[in-house]
C-alpha cells in the first residue's frame, strides 16, 4: 500500500486513467476493467493510432458510482475549496482559515480570468467569490459556473463589501448559493461552508 | 401724362433747353438792351428801328405819353420821345412790348415773324391740347403783371428819395416778374394747366405746385430766360428772387429794387388784380414797405392811382383795353371767387375738423376712463361707453374671443350694453367649429359688416335684440390682429379715415387689458409654481446631499469593507489562538465588535442612497412590538438609570403585513432615542390601527430632554447629533426614516424642550387596492 500511499494524490489529480490505474482505484483487477471497458459498461476512448484505451475521469467516477465502488479513493476525502478575490489580504485570511480545517483543499485566484481557469481544472466543490472583481462581475462568474454541467455540483458563496439588495437578488439568480457581507464573522462563514458542503 | 416716362432730372434738363431755344427776343428789342450799357449810345439807329415798326411806335409812345403825367408837351415822335423821356424810358417801353408780343394771349394778333417762330419751336415735350379745359389764363396774368409794373413805377415815383428806386426799371421789372411762368405754360402747357388747377383748389402757392408737377418753379425757369435774353442783372433778380422773402435776399445792388417788386405783387394779389397763381402771403405789405424803407403814405397813394394807371398803360401796351371801372369790378368778381373757394374750403375744413374733434373727445374721454391695469371686461364696458357717445345711442354688443384658443373650440365674451352704451349682461358663448377668421374683416367698409351673413350663431346669445338683421361688425384691432368686434347697428359711421384713430385706441386698449389679464393670470400661477418650485427644491437639495452622502457611503462600503473584513477576521483568528477570558483575548474581540460597528454606520449611510424595501409578510404586532421593548429593557441592563418602558396597545391589534425586521428595528431606534433623551418618568410605546385610513401609527413618547426647532430641523440627519461631540451620534432617527419609508411611511416629531419627544411612525398598510 505503499505504492499506493505515493501513487494516490497522483491519481487524485489526474483526469485520464490507464485500465491499470482504473484497476488500482477500484481494487478490481486489470482485465475486469478491460472487460467492462470493451463491453462498454465503462466509457472510454482508444489513444490514436493505438490500441491503448483510456478513460477519463468523470466516465471512471460514473462507472464506480454505478457499480457500488467507493470513489473516495478518486475524489479523496477532502473538499476542494477555491478562493477568488483580488484583495491579497483577504485571500491570505480566507486560506489562512480553511486550511485549519484538514478536510479542505484550498486554491485561489485573483482574478475573473484566473477563476475560471482554476474552475476547469480543480473543479472547486466551493468556490468562495467576490463580487467585485477587477476584471468580471460575479454574476457573470456564477453564469459560467451554472452554465457548465460538470460542475453542477459546485456551491457558490459571493463575498461582498457592497450590500445592493437587487445585486443580492440577480447573484442569487446567476446561481450563487450564499450571500455573505464583508466584513465577516468568520464563525459564521465556516458554519455555512460546512453545511453548503455537506448538502 | 406722356412725359411720365422721363425721370425727373432729364425732364428738368429738358424744359431748361426748351427755355433756352425759346424765341429770342425781337432784333430790336436785343438791338436795345446792348445799348444800354454803351454810353454812346446810337440813338439814331434806335429811333429809326422803332419808327420802322408802325405799331411799335405807336405804342412806345402811347407808354411814354402815360408813363409821365408831367409831361405836357405830347410825345409825337420817337425822336422827341427819347428826347424828353430818356434812353431807359424808351428802352423799358419796347421791352414790355417785344415782351409781350412774344406771349401773346392771342397768336393771331402777334406779328407774322414771331408766330411763326413760336409755332416752329413749339416745345414737342408736351402735345399741345387746345381743347384742355382748364388754361393758364393769359389775359388775367398780364393784367397781374401790368398791375405789378404800375404799382411797382407809382411806388418808385412816390419815392423819389430813393436814388436806387428808377420809376421805369420799376416798371419793367413788375412787367416782367412772372415771366417765367409763361416760359412754363409756353413748353409745357398741360402740366402746367394742370399747376394752376391745383394751385385753385388748394389756394396755394403756384410754385410749390410747379416745383412738384413739373420740377421747377417759375423763379427758376426766368432766370433762365432772362439769361438766355441776357436781360439786365435787375431785372434778372427781379424775376428770379422776388418770391424769396426780403431777409433772405442776398445783399445785391438792386435788392430793394426786388423788394419793390415783391411788395407790389403782394398788394396786386391782395387787391385781387389779374391772376398770378400765387395764393399765399408770406409777408404782410407793410411789414415790407417798412423793411424797405417805403413810407406807407406813398404805398396808399401808389394804390389809389392803381387802377387808373393800369388801364391807361394797358391800353398803351395793348394789354388790356379794360376800363378801370370793369377792371375794379374783375377785381371785385375775382376777389369774390377767391373768396368762395376759400369760404367752401373752409367750411370743408370746419366739417372735417367737427368730426375729427368729437372723435378726439371721445379718445380724450376713453382715454381718462380706460386707465391701465383694467381688467378686459372694464375695458369692453369703456369701449362701448366710449362708443356710444361718439355714435350715439343705439343698440351695442361686444363679442371678445377669449385669448388661447386660435382653433378648435374657441370660447367668446358675448357682452351686451344697453342704448345708453352702460353694461346689461355678459356671458361665455361656445364659438362653433369654422368660425371665420375675424382679422379678415374689413372694418373701412362703408357699410359695415352684417353680423347675421358671418356670426349668426351670436344672435343666440342677444337678450332682447328685436332685429339682428342691422346689426354690423366693427373689428377693434390692435398689433397682432382683432381683439375684439363692436357689434352696432348704425347705417353709417364716421369716415373710416377719421374712425381708425378710435377704433385702433379701443383695439389697443381692449389688447392691452386682455395683455394685462394673461400677465397677472401668469404672475399668479408664477408665484404658485415659484412657492412650489421652492419647496420641491428644498426636498431636492436634501433628497441629493443624501443621495450623494448615499453614493459617497457605497463608495466607502466597498473600499472600506476589505480592510475591515480582514480587520475583523483576523481578530477572530486572534482571538481563537488566546487564552479564552484572558485581556489580549477581550481586546481581540473588541477589535472584531468595532470593526462590525464602522462597518454598520457605513450600512447606515449607504441606505440613503439605496433605501431599503419593505418585504411584507403577515406579522403579529403586538409579539413584535413586545420582543422590541423586552431587547430595549435588556439593553439598558448596564445602564445606572433603568428607564421604564411600557407598551400602550389594544389587545385586537389585527395580523398586519409589515417587514417585521424593519419595523423592529425603527420601534428599536425610537426608543433607543426616546431613552437617550433621559425621561423623568417613563418611555411608552403605543400603536394603533386607523382602518379608515389603513394606516398603523406607532408612537413613542417620552418626557425627556426634548429638542428645540434646530434639533427637530436636522434630528433626521444623519450624523446629527444634539448630544456633546464624542457621544454616540445619531444615525437612529434616520434609519428609523428610512425604515418607514420603505413601507411608504413616515417619521414625524413633535417636541417641546424639556416636556418631552412624540415620535410617531406612520406606516400604510395595504395600497387601496
């Protein structure tokens, strides 16, 4: 399992698997995934040119869902939470606070632009935004996020120093999960991560 | 006329050439008059030229035997003549006759050479009309002339002191002063009949008129003969200057010769002598005997002797064969035409100057009445007063279309007076559609415009009006066109010439009041509007230094939140990491409070900007307001001073729909504020529905401090606080203000300083639906 132990975050981050690495996650064995790979019970593509077939990630997770496996081994346990606010202070006290908590995973991003590269490619269980960004609204942000269907399961907290009750109202038609105002009762806010998160 | 297509400059050159190529004067005439500035003078080739013309010599001394009574030897012949009388004498004779001769009355008594001469240089500026009514009358003019000679020659005689006085220039000068006047009549003889006529109808001066119709007068006209002649330079002047007035003459040699002149055409004319055209009289004949230097006796001896001269010397000449006696009785008839005409002008003019003066009256009379400031009503009424007393009693009416309404419906005053012009009774009538244009109506029409054929419908609108068929419109108009119409119902008004003055005084009256009404209409609506304005702008000014302290807030939320998110959270981290219950750990927990603190204040402000918005839902009012006043009670927990607090409701209160957050909050800031004020007593909290008028009313009353008009004034500014610098300042009232705005409400307080503070919340319940 020591293998394991160094493979696993490797294996957290990766988006397409080997029929190995597939066995080695679902604790089944190489040809049983070859097998459901071909019958097309598990989704997959052949590398050009080759016979080598690949799966991604999602079709993998679906697979294990269906099957009754445990996808802890793939998601792992931890929530990954992305931080977006162009204000360093505050992105330094946000991860200062939840990487108290080891069940969060935290990345940030400063930007319009940054948060949605960071969105493709972490996918964030939560994304804590700011409204006010330097480049894109949070609206906007929230559309985007809504609009992608891998990420349905994202939650949304927009962080604001501007209470606009018609701005609350649109975010919270864009999408967005929470509105909390700045400054925070950081108690509070970690009472609204946990449960957004274990909805 | 057929000269009209000349313009005047050319036209006058012409005449002057037509003067220049007159007929020259006879050879003997010319022969003469170049001799008299020769010392020798070859009178033997004179009195032979004069004997070779039987009738010239018969004349010639039929003139020197009258021109000196003195004389008692008879002149039987030339030789002898110019023997006793003198070369000028016999000079001025064969002038005045060659002169005369050359203008005859009568062409066919004229000697054939200069007939025919005439005839060939008949001036082709004007066709001759024979037929033309109307002619200069040569005859009456010579008898002028004549006339003139004599009485200038009896003047210079009477006046022998007089060196510069010659009895015979005198008289060729007098002969001779008109003579342009022939020259004009002689090249243009139907202009200037057409002089003489107007110069009898307006019993004028003839040559105003032949300065007007034919461009110049006779003054210039000889000159430019007596030039062309190259008569003597006296007897230029004579005819060129003797209509001047005598100051005006230049000093010549022979002014008073001019004087002379100018003295007996005067006293002619007044004795009504001849006809010379000239109506006028500019100087009065003694004032210009005395300017000469005339004794009056000689002028009266001079007139005396008049008539029996001028007709001795007229029969000499052949001029006038007229015996004194009937040359008195022309002068007579003359005189007695002249005064006729000027007895009809006259009376035209009394007639006139009759109508004109009642029509003065009455502006005069409108005038005094109709002062400015009037409303238009009063000034119809004058109008019609006014009318009624330059027409006369009749039936009168007064339609005035109210000002606004240039189309469509257009509404009238239809006001009707009584005979005597006072007013009976006055009413709005509706002008149907297609009313016509009352500006287009004629009001110079002799007769009048008939109401019945283009307002009939007004006749609905006449009490008592027998007969509407008379009645007649007179447009009163001022600038912009009619204001109003006088009805009427006479025959025949005034001359429209003499009626305009009036009726434009009334149409500028009546405009002017109608002005004056819209103007005071518009002042008062002004100042309505101004009070209004005022008002609005003092809401405005407040509503934008709050709504741009709104916008500054929202400004400051953002920048300002940041910083304090991250002041507050790190003091809750702080604060986590300390000792619990220890001083470190209690600071970090104040800086978390305060850092909350500035950012509520900064809430506050930023509701003005973006008031907030009452999320209605049913609420029990009476629990609402009981948790508010427990949270109040429990507030004051630390306080030294506990300050009652009850609550005064009816126990029916109804399920009302209000945002109970926002209204616990404002019932919270008021009574926050009534405890601030420190009440001797208590702080009481009532509510009550007034279904009426589905309001809730929310009072809290406390007998505190109480506020003065300054505190009342800014108590709803935010910020504002009576309370000593340093004290927590007031953002309670506006918040609760605002609160209450948000349900369409308001905040009212009334105070009393040191009685206490009622602050009344009012909020509507459900809009009238």
């Amino acid at each position: 399992m020591s293998s394991n132990g160094q493979q696993t975050p490797d294996l957290h981050a990766k988006q397409v698997f080997t029929t190995g690495e597939a066995a080695e996650i679902c604790k089944v064995s190489q040809q049983t995934i070859i097998r459901c790979f071909d019958s097309g019970r598990l989704n997959g593509f052949r590398v050009p040119g080759s016979r080598f077939r690949r799966i991604p990630r999602e079709e993998l997770i679906q697979f294990m869902r269906d099957n009754g496996i445990p996808i802890e081994q793939i998601t792992s346990s931890k929530k990954r939470i992305l931080v977006v606010d162009d204000d360093p202070q505050i992105v330094e006290l946000m991860v200062d606070l939840l990487s108290r908590d080891d069940r969060y995973e935290v990345k940030t991003a400063m930007t319009g632009y940054d948060a949605g590269m960071m969105t493709e490619q972490f996918k964030p269980d939560l994304i804590i935004l700011d409204y006010m960004l330097p480049d894109i609204n949070g609206n906007i942000v929230c559309q985007t996020i809504r609009a992608n269907g891998e990420l349905s399961e994202t939650r949304i907290i927009i962080v604001s120093g501007v209470v606009n009750q018609d701005e609350i109202h649109d975010l919270l038609k864009a999408g967005a999960d929470e509105f909390v105002k700045k400054p925070f009762n950081i108690e509070q806010l970690q009472s609204r991560i946990t449960s957004l998160l274990e909805a | 006329m057929v000269t009209n297509e000349l313009t005047k400059p050319r036209r006058i050159e012409l005449i002057l050439r037509q003067i220049d190529s007159l007929p020259t004067l006879p050879a003997i005439a010319t022969r003469l008059l170049a001799l008299t500035s020769d010392e020798n003078a070859e009178v033997r080739e004179v009195i032979s030229l004069i004997s070779s013309d039987p009738a010239l010599t018969a004349k010639v001394l039929a003139l020197c035997k009258t021109a000196d009574r003195g004389l008692r030897q008879e002149v039987m012949n030339v030789d002898k003549a110019v023997v006793l009388l003198g070369f000028n004498a016999i000079r001025n004779a064969v002038l005045s006759v060659k002169v005369y001769e050359l203008f005859r009355p009568d062409p066919d008594d004229v000697p054939g050479d200069v007939t025919r001469r005439d005839n060939m240089l008949r001036p082709s500026i004007e066709p001759v009309d024979r037929e033309e009514a109307e002619r200069f009358d040569r005859a009456a003019f010579w008898t002028h002339s004549l006339a003139v000679a004599c009485l200038a020659e009896l003047i210079a005689r009477g006046s022998s002191a007089h060196q510069d006085l010659n009895p015979d220039e005198a008289f060729v000068c007098g002969l001779l002063h008109d003579v342009g006047k022939l020259a004009l009549d002689h090249v243009l003889p139907k202009s200037f009949a057409r002089v003489v006529e107007l110069a009898d109808l307006n019993q004028g001066n003839i040559a105003e008129f032949e300065r007007r119709i034919v461009g110049i007068d006779h003054h210039t006209a000889g000159k430019r003969l007596a030039e062309q002649w190259q008569l003597p330079h006296a007897l230029q002047d004579c005819i060129w200057l003797h209509g001047s007035p005598y100051d005006t003459l230049p000093n010549i040699e022979h002014r008073r010769l001019v004087g002379l002149v100018a003295l007996a055409d005067v006293i002619v004319r007044r004795q009504h002598l001849g006809y010379s055209g000239n109506f006028t009289f500019k100087e009065e004949e003694i004032t210009l005997a005395g300017k000469l230097g005339i004794d009056p006796d000689v002028v009266a001896d001079a007139i005396e002797g008049l008539h029996d001269t001028l007709e001795s010397r007229g029969k000499a000449l052949g001029i006038n064969d007229t015996p004194s006696k009937e040359l008195f009785l022309d002068a007579i008839q003359r005189a007695n035409i002249a005064l006729g005409r000027l007895n009809h002008a006259l009376d035209l003019r009394g007639r006139t100057a009759a109508i004109q003066s009642r029509i003065l009256e009455g502006i005069t009379t409108f005038h005094a009445q109709a002062g400015p400031g009037r409303s238009v009503q009063d000034m119809l009424d004058s109008v019609v007063e006014s009318a009624s007393t330059v027409f006369g009693p009749g039936f009168f009416a007064m339609l005035y279309p109210e000002p606004g309404h240039a189309h469509g419906h257009a509404t009238w005053l239809v006001s009707q007076y009584t005979d005597e012009g006072a007013p009976l009774h006055s009413q709005y009538a509706e002008a149907p559609p297609h009313t016509p244009d009352l500006s287009q109506f004629d009001a110079s029409q002799p007769m009048g415009v008939n109401l019945m054929g283009i307002l009939p419908w007004v006749a609905d609108y006449l009490v008592n009006a027998e007969d509407v068929r008379d009645v007649r419109l007179l447009p009163l108009s001022c600038g912009w066109g009619t204001v109003a119409v006088l009805l009427h119902d006479r025959q025949q008004l005034p001359n429209w010439s003499m009626l305009q003055s009036l009726v434009h005084t009334w149409g500028a009256a009546i405009g002017a009041a109608a002005q004056h009404d819209g103007a005071r209409r518009l002042g008062e609506e002004l100042a309505e509007s101004n009070s209004a304005l005022a008002e609005a702008q003092d809401r405005l000014l407040r509503q934008e230094s709050m709504a741009r302290l709104g916008e500054m807030a929202a400004g400051a939320a953002h920048e300002m939140n940041n910083p304090l998110a991250v002041i507050s959270g790190r003091s809750q981290l702080l604060s986590m990491t300390l000792t619990p219950g220890s001083k470190e750990q209690q600071a970090a927990q104040t800086i978390f409070k305060e850092a909350h603190r500035l950012s509520d204040l900064i809430t506050c402000l930023h509701m003005f900007a973006d008031p907030p918005r009452a999320n209605r839902r049913p609420v029990n009012l009476l629990s609402l307001l009981d948790a508010t006043i427990k949270a109040a009670r429990g507030a004051q927990r630390n306080r030294d001073q506990v300050v009652p607090i009850y609550l005064q409701v009816k126990e029916d209160l109804p399920s009302l729909e209000v945002d109970p957050e926002q209204l616990q909050q404002a019932v919270s800031e008021l009574v926050h504020n009534a405890i601030q004020a420190s009440p001797k007593d208590s702080v009481s909290v009532q509510a009550r529905v007034v279904s009426a008028e589905h309001l809730l009313l929310i009072q809290v009353v406390d007998d505190g401090d109480g506020m003065d008009q300054h505190t009342l004034d800014h108590a709803m500014d935010p910020f504002f606080s009576d309370k000593p610098a340093g004290r927590r300042v007031g953002m309670g009232l506006p918040r609760a203000q605002q609160l209450a705005l948000a349900h369409g409400g308001r905040l009212d307080l009334r105070s009393t300083p040191g009685e206490g503070t009622v602050a009344t919340l009012t909020i509507p319940l459900e809009p009238a639906a």
